[in-house]
C-alpha cells in the first residue's frame, strides 16, 4: 500500500520541484539568449509541470484550471478577483503574445532607464500572471518563476523574493490598483542584493598573496 505523505514530505517535495523547475528554466533561457529568442508561456508551464509532477501532483501539473472555486483572500482580507476558467486558455495566450514580443529583444541594462523598463516588464507580468491564476496551485511560485525568467532573460541575476514576507503581499496589493511602485522596488532591492552577493563570491575567490608571492609579482613588474 503506498505510504501516505505528511504536510512535511510534501513541502520537502515541492520545495524541491521549485528547484528544478527554476533550474530548468535557467538552461532554457541560457539557450534562448544564445539564439536571441523570445521568452513564451509554455516554458513556464513546462516549469509549473516539472515543479508539481516531482512533487506527485501530476493530477495539476502544468494543466490549467477546469473550476472558479475556492475564493481567495488578499493579505488585506478582501476578495482576489481571478479570471473565469473558461477565459483562461484565451487570456494566457494574450500574455503569452505580449511576453514574446517584449522579450525578443531584451538586451542587458545600461543605464537606468533600461533597468526601470526591465523591472517594469517583469513586475507587469507577474503581477497579471498571478491575477489570472491559471494553476489549481502554485500560481504564487509561477508568477515569482515568470519574474525571474524575465530578469534572467535580460542578463540579470535571479532574485529571492521570500513570499511569505508580508512585504511582497502588500505590495502585490497595492499593484492591484494599479500602484507598481512597492513591488518594482522590492525587484529592486533584490538586484541589488544578488550584486552584493556575486561581489562577495568574486572577493572570496581571491586569496590574499602570501609575502613572498607577493615579492616575486613585483620583481616582475619591475623587469617589464
Ligand atoms: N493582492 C494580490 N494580487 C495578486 N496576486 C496575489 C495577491 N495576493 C496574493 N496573490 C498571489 O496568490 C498567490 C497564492 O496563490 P497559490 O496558492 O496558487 O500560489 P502558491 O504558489 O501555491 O502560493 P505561495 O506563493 O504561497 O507558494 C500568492 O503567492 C500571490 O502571488
Ligand atoms: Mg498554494
């Protein structure tokens, strides 16, 4: 008789789907940026498929909701409005459309503008991915997987937006009314903190020269 699975085990296992869904993801990508190609709806269901079927939900993984039930609540309590199942195939590929046309050409940032519009980018279609919440489950970690394939798609670090922070839920509210601004900064303040981290590897990775090393390098810079 197969063994029935605790809570525990069962975020052990998902936990572990969402690794490999995001690893999966990033080989994909390294790809599409080697072949300058576009990003697309169906590599996040691949992702959502790998991530559910690893955990032994093959019943939902990488399929579409078939049902509106049950109602989801805000971190403010309100209702979340998520679109009718029936519009959700009609409706995904409309994201889909947009997402491919906006990561065609995704070139790594320059200035700040680029920053802003690839923050912006990211942040929009999280943000509707997670309002459409096409999955039965994992809809949260779909929309957070999206955000990164995009930033990862323009050359950027992946960042680690903890969902259970109060942080992101409010500021995923406040983009309901049209408000980008927390959550663009919250991208932000990853970005910044997967810099300080790659530095600090960089920095590690450097051992000081011991004294006579550091005599030898010299003598041979004197002689050039
Ligand atoms: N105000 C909001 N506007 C849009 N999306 C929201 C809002 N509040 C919550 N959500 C999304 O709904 C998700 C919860 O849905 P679901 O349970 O399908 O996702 P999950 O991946 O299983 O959850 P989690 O993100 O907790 O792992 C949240 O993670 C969040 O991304
Ligand atoms: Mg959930």
């Amino acid at each position: 008789m197969a063994k029935v699975q605790s809570k525990k085990d069962i975020d052990i296992l998902e936990q572990r789907g969402l690794w490999e869904a995001s690893s999966f993801l990033h080989r994909r990508i390294k790809k599409l940026i080697g072949k300058k190609q576009s990003l697309r709806i169906g590599d996040l269901k691949t992702a959502h498929k790998i991530m559910f079927d690893v955990s032994g939900q093959a019943d939902i993984a990488g399929k579409y909701r078939r049902h509106n039930g049950p109602e989801l609540r805000r971190i403010d309590g309100t209702p979340l409005p998520i679109t009718d199942w029936r519009q959700i195939p009609a409706v995904m590929s409309e994201l889909d459309f947009v997402l491919r046309e906006e990561t065609r050409n995704l070139k790594l940032p320059k200035n700040e503008r680029d920053y802003r519009k690839v923050i912006f980018l990211a942040v929009r279609l999280s943000h509707r991915l997670a309002c459409i919440h096409p999955f039965v489950n994992g809809n949260g970690r779909a929309s957070r997987l999206l955000l990164n394939a995009i930033l990862i798609r323009a050359g950027l670090p992946e960042i680690s937006i903890k969902k259970s922070k109060p942080a992101y839920l409010k500021a995923m509210r406040q983009t309901d009314d049209g408000n980008f601004d927390l959550l663009e900064n919250i991208v932000t303040d990853g970005l910044l903190e997967a810099k300080k981290k790659h530095i600090e590897i960089i920095a590690r990775k450097k051992p000081e020269l011991s004294k006579s090393r550091k005599k030898k390098k010299k003598r041979r810079l004197h002689r050039r």
